[in-house]
C-alpha cells in the first residue's frame, strides 16, 4: 500500500517534555517524524491518543516526577481507554524494559536514537502490546528531518548539531543514554539556521552536550560558528553547552568578530576543587579553568559567564567544598544550575566511589552556594542600573499584559513597559532597578 494510505488516521499524540534542551530539540523531530506518518499533533491530553513523555536521567529526582507523572496518567487511561502511553529520552535508554515491568501502564519505551522507529512503534502497540526500541547509533543525527516547532514563540529555536557525548565525567549517566558523540553536516545546519531566519526567526540556540568538540570533515566548532553568524547580524546566535577543557581562543576570536554572537558563555565548572575535578573525571584544573575565564573577559570584556556546580560529590570534604564557595566569589558568575550529587548506576562513580556524603549534609552545602550566588546575581545586576541594551523582545511578561519581556545579549532577561514595542524586533532599554533574576527598565 503506498504509505500515506497506510499511515491514513487521524490519531492525535500529545508529547511532554523534561530535562535539557537537547530533549526539547528532540521532542521537535519527534512530532515531524510522527506528523509525516500521518498523526496530529493534540493540542492538550484530553484529545491525545497517545501521550509522549520525553524524559531525563540525570538525577534520581528527574527520574521520581516521570513515575509520578506516569502513575498520574493511569487514572485517566482507566476512565478513558484509549491513551496509550510512551516513554521516550534518557529514562527509556536507561531503564528499557525494566521500566515497563514497573509501570505498566507504559506500552512502550523508545530511546534517543531510535525516533525513527516511532510510526511503527504506534503502531504495535495499538492493539495493547507492549514494545521497546533503545538501539544506540554511532551515526544517527537527525539531519534530514526539519523539526516542528512545538510551543514555538516564532523568534528562538534550537538546533541540535551534534549527539551523544564520550567525556564520561564519574557521576554521569549521559554518556550511557545518549551514546557516542557524533557530529551533524554544517551544510545541514546553516540551512536550518537560513531557513529559520527567512521565516522570521531571530535567534538560533546550537546545542550539544559539549559544543566544542563538534567536529566535521569541513569544520570545527568555531568555523560552523562562523558560518552560522554570518547568515544575517540580525540573527542572534547562542549555543550550549562549552566544556572547559575544550573552550578555545580561537571561538572567542570568532565570537569577538561577530557582534550577533551573543555574549554569554555556559562554562560548567562542577566543583572548585582540584581533588574533586580529578575524581570527577573532568580533565581539567581550577587553574586551567580560572585561566578560560580569563581568556573570555579579555576577548569579551562584555560576555556573561554562567555555570552548572555539583556539592557533595564522593569524598566531598569541607575544604573542597570551601573551594568551590571560593571559586564562586572569584568568578561572579551570573547565573548558576547548582546540584546536589545523586548517584546514578553504571557510572564510574556508582561503581567504584562512595556516595558518603549525607543527604542532609549535601543541602547543607547546595544552599551555602545557592545563597552566594544569590547574593552575587544581585550584586551584578546592580551593576546593570543605568545602562542601556540591545533587547530581543520576545513576548508578553507574566506579571502585567502591559509590560513586555526580551533578553539582551548576555542573556538576561529585561521586563520593560509595552509602548509601541513588537516582539520579534530588536529595541533599546534603559535599565532603572533590578532583582536577582530580572532587569527592569524602559524603552529608549
Ligand atoms: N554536558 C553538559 C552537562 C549536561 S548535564 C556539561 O558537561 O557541561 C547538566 C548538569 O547536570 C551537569 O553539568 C552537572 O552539573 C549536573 N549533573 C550531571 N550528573 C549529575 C549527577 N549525577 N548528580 C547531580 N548533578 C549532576
Ligand atoms: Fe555528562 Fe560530562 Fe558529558 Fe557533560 S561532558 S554530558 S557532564 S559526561
Ligand atoms: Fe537529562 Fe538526557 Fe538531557 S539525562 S540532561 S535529558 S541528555
């Protein structure tokens, strides 16, 4: 039968989505897999025949809300017989069948390189069979299937350019559910980010787990970012996520001549800590990386620097964690994703190291870090009062409809009076007040 007649239903799939950014660039190739087979996207669950959770493993807590949103759904699947439900992501990768065993109102589990297998996979598991697809590619990237663009605001989209990850940091379950690393076709990548721009996109986010070890035959990281930035100065390019030990110069000489480049940099440091950073597997040294910061302050006196910190990892004493209070006052970091250590199976960490630190202990420790940096977002926000910036107005703020919101360059968010502002357009705004979080100001 020729495929659109096979494929000719109606069915609707809701998809939800948790975790990283990478996931919710995933879930975008999901619905255009699933749309070209003929299913519709639902606008809510209550019309979904199926509902999709796309889902992370990074913490046993990312993990918790899944099941306790998978054991929500089994009421609905009891009064309404039709939804089926799938997990997708890293939980699926992870877990496989063992998660099928233990929530069994989940038809199927479906992993990060397996998408393709979806139209399929639905269609199994429609008459109550259960079904498990968590192949790992060395290869699969995904390049050729434009992504629908779910909950879209029409100015800021992902692209993924490349999967997986080898660093095998101990505590890290990633390289396990995503699988090696592999790069996607620059050619692929400036033609979505092209066809992004003419359809009134302006700004692009270039995601994977370790950006700078995107490589192709044609290019590195700072070449594809070349390529990308000089699509149109009115593009706003990010990309996430740099590990230290492969930020180079020559990406902040890249970005140093593409004013469009946006002046933000992600560097996850995990612990200020020598012994910690060993024992995390990291590959580099407090001092190399205080040295990188430095290398972005003088190519990009104006450049935002944030961060991801782990406490009360393995062996964690006092002191290593007194090294990482110490790194935070040093750097000044304007926004920081802090974590407590959870253990996760398979890593080297579960394996071969103690989890000793104890619970109450570790958010003892998160807390002392999440009030510096508090304290510290405040105090460079401050610093922000008075000065003027190029914002990307992105919509409308949830505290009043007569206020908009947009980000500037260094991407914090500025909340300012609507006026005669649209989103999707670049405006001037002059800073009056702040909180932690926010910039108020006024259009100029
Ligand atoms: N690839 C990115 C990070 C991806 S995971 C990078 O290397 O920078 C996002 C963050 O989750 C990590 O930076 C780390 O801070 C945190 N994380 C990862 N595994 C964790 C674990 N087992 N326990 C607590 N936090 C963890
Ligand atoms: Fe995990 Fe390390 Fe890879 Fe980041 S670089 S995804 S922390 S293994
Ligand atoms: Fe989570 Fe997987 Fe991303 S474990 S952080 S969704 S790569």
């Amino acid at each position: 039968m020729h495929p659109l007649f096979e494929y000719d239903h109606m069915e609707k799939v809701y998809i939800e989505t948790y975790g990283c950014q990478m996931n919710f660039a995933d879930s975008e190739v999901v619905a255009s897999i699933l749309q070209k087979a003929g299913y519709t996207m639902a606008e809510s669950l209550d019309d979904a025949d199926y509902c999709l959770i796309n889902t992370c493993a990074i913490r046993d807590n990312a993990e918790q809300r899944v099941r306790h949103r998978v054991r929500e759904l089994r009421a609905r699947q009891v009064r309404d017989g039709r939804l089926r439900i799938g997990v997708l992501g890293c939980m699926a990768e992870r877990l496989q069948n063992q998660l099928m065993a233990e929530e069994d109102n989940v038809s199927f589990v479906c992993g990060p390189d397996a998408y393709r297998r979806l139209p399929q996979v639905l269609a199994e598991v429609a008459d109550g069979r259960q079904a498990a697809e968590v192949e790992l590619s060395t290869t699969e990237t995904y390049a050729d299937i434009e992504p629908v663009r779910l909950g879209s605001n029409g100015i800021s989209a992902y692209i993924s350019i490349m999967r997986g990850c080898q660093n095998y940091c101990s505590y890290c379950v990633v390289p396990y559910t995503r699988g090696r690393e592999r790069s996607r076709d620059p050619q692929t990548i400036v033609a979505e980010a092209q066809h992004l721009f003419d359809r009134g996109y302006r700004e692009v986010t270039l995601l994977g787990q370790n950006v700078n070890s995107y490589r192709n035959t044609e290019a590195g990281f700072p070449e594809l970012m070349d390529r990308v930035a000089s699509i149109d100065p009115a593009l706003r390019v990010r990309f996430a996520t740099s590990h230290p030990k492969d930020l180079s110069d020559s990406l902040l000489e890249v970005m140093a001549a593409h004013p469009n480049i946006c002046r933000c940099i992600h560097l996850p440091v995990q612990s200020g800590s020598n012994r910690m950073l060993k024992a995390m597997n990291r590959h580099y040294t407090i001092e190399w990386y205080l040295d990188r910061v430095d290398s972005i302050r003088r190519h990009l006196p104006d450049c935002s620097i944030t961060t991801d910190v782990i406490a009360g990892f393995c062996g964690e004493t006092l002191e290593d964690h007194q090294a990482t209070l110490d790194l935070f006052r040093r750097v000044r970091y304007d926004y920081a994703f802090m974590f407590k250590y959870s253990q996760r199976d398979g890593t080297y960490a579960a394996r071969h190291m103690a989890d000793d630190i104890a619970d109450a202990e570790k958010t003892r420790r998160l807390n002392e870090i999440i009030n510096l940096q508090g304290q510290i977002a405040l105090e460079n926000n401050q610093l922000e009062v008075g000065r003027d910036y190029e914002v990307l107005v992105e919509g409308e703020s949830h505290r009043s409809k007569e206020q908009l919101f947009g980000r500037n360059s260094q991407n914090k968010v500025l909340v300012f009076d609507r006026r005669d502002a649209v989103p999707g357009t670049y405006r001037q705004v002059h800073v009056d007040s702040c909180t932690a979080a926010t910039l108020l100001g006024h259009l100029i």
